[in-house]
C-alpha cells in the first residue's frame, strides 16, 4: 500500500517530480474520487489522490451516465470527464447511445456523444448514431451526420460534417468520413474551401477559430498569387495567408 493505494506486486509504479503516485495496478478494489475501482486494473493518478482514468467494480451513474462494472472512466479536477453508458439515456438533453463515450464538462453539461436517436441541432435533424459536440454555452461546435435532414428538410446524402464558429454562425458543410474532429475533417469528395479546391480522400485541418490550415489541392490552382501543384498539400498561417506549397511551375516571390 502507498498513499493509501494497495497496488498489485510484479507491476510498475509511477510517479510524479513529488514522488506522489500517478499510476499503478490496484491490488483491491479501491475507492477514488467517490469511484470504487476495479481490482487489478489500471488507474491513473492526478498526484493529489485524485482519479484521472479508472475501471469501474460496480455498475455507477456519474454525471447522469449510467455505466457498467467494466469500464474505463476518465475524470478531470475530481469531475466525470468520459463515461460509457450501458444503455441509451438523456443527458443534459441529449439522448447518448448506449456503447459509446459520452464526454461532459466539468459543469457536468455534455461535450460530445453520439445520439441515440434523431435530435436537432443547429436547424439539422440529426438521425441516429451521428455525433454531436457542443461548446461551453451547450451551442453545437460539430455534427458528423450520414442521410441527415437540412434547416429546410433536404436530405444530406452520405455522411457529412458541420462546424459552427465561436459566433454560433455555420462555417463548413463538408463531404467527410466518419470519424472527422473538429480540427481535422477527412474529405470523401472533392469540396471547396475558400475557394481552393480540396481533395477528395485527404484531410484538412482547420484552426481552433475554424479558419482553415491545411488541405490537399485536387488540382493545379492559383494560392495568393502563386500557381501550385495539384495533390500539394497547402499551409496556411493564422490570418489566412499562403504559408508553404509547392510551385506548378516557376513564379517570382516577393
């Protein structure tokens, strides 16, 4: 036992500039954070005693998410960060689908979850099993939807991704996979943003504003005045401007 962990022998401890315990594997089952561990499992430590990820003994609900003995939780500043439901359930008005992590705020207000079934958000009908992020003031920052509906009933067919900026304003409606972020969209179809033709099966980032980054030119194109090579990956810095291509053909800079 250390620190009031009793941890399991022939497993590697570790620890923090303090020398306070930061992780190792439980040798009983062992509250944290109010969160009953599970035996010879895996916990990470804060250095204060405080749970940041553990794997539940008991079937618990923390922060409105009923989970089941088995999984892995994380936590933040002694807070629910990432739960996985054991069933469907509303959370914070959202309906989380059962078997997927639902990731909330230290206010408890949910971040991200994928729905369990249709919800609306930003004037689209979400259909079951798209993901949903919020921001801080519960307004939506990302939806990654397939065959999903627009503000004015359209079909959305195949899967796509919607960002909204910090103003609440929809930035992107992109043509992506299904696992896009929202700093990094894979494409699926060739789109265009801000004008410059993006490739299809390639990603594009975009900056914490949403401004864009980065993306793959599906073709020769002009960039502030530059002629570039198709299937070149273009930089852009934080006020938009060309940062690094390659040159289709020889140009005079500056």
């Amino acid at each position: 036992v250390f620190e009031g962990v009793p941890y399991r022998r022939g497993e590697t401890l570790r620890f923090d500039d303090r020398g306070r315990l930061v992780r190792c594997y439980l040798g009983a089952d062992t509250e944290l954070s109010g969160v009953l561990c599970q035996a010879g499992t895996r916990v990470y430590l804060d250095g204060d005693g405080g749970l940041l990820e553990g794997t539940l003994a008991r079937d618990v609900t923390l922060g409105g998410v009923p989970a089941a003995e088995g999984a892995v939780v994380r936590f933040s500043q002694g807070a629910p960060l990432a739960v996985t439901p054991r069933e469907d359930c509303d959370v914070d008005g959202i309906p989380c689908a059962a078997g997927a992590p639902v990731v909330l705020r230290v206010d408890g207000g949910v971040r991200r979850a994928t729905l369990a079934r249709e919800h609306a958000a930003g004037g689209f009908a979400a259909p079951p099993g798209s993901v949903l992020e919020r921001d801080d003031r519960d307004a939506p920052r990302m939806l990654v939807m397939t065959d999903g509906r627009d503000p004015e009933g359209r079909t959305l067919a195949g899967c796509w991704t919607l960002l909204w900026d910090a103003q609440g304003a929809l930035r992107w409606r992109l043509p992506s996979g299904a696992h896009s972020t929202p700093g990094r969209v894979q494409l699926r179809a060739e789109a265009a943003l801000d004008g410059h033709p993006a490739a299809a099966n390639t990603s594009v980032t975009l900056g914490d504003d949403g401004a864009l980054r980065e993306l793959v030119l599906a073709r020769a194109h002009t960039v502030g005045a530059l002629p570039c090579q198709a299937q070149t990956r273009v930089r852009f810095d934080a006020e938009g401007r060309l940062h690094s291509a390659l040159l289709a053909r020889d140009a005079v800079v500056h």
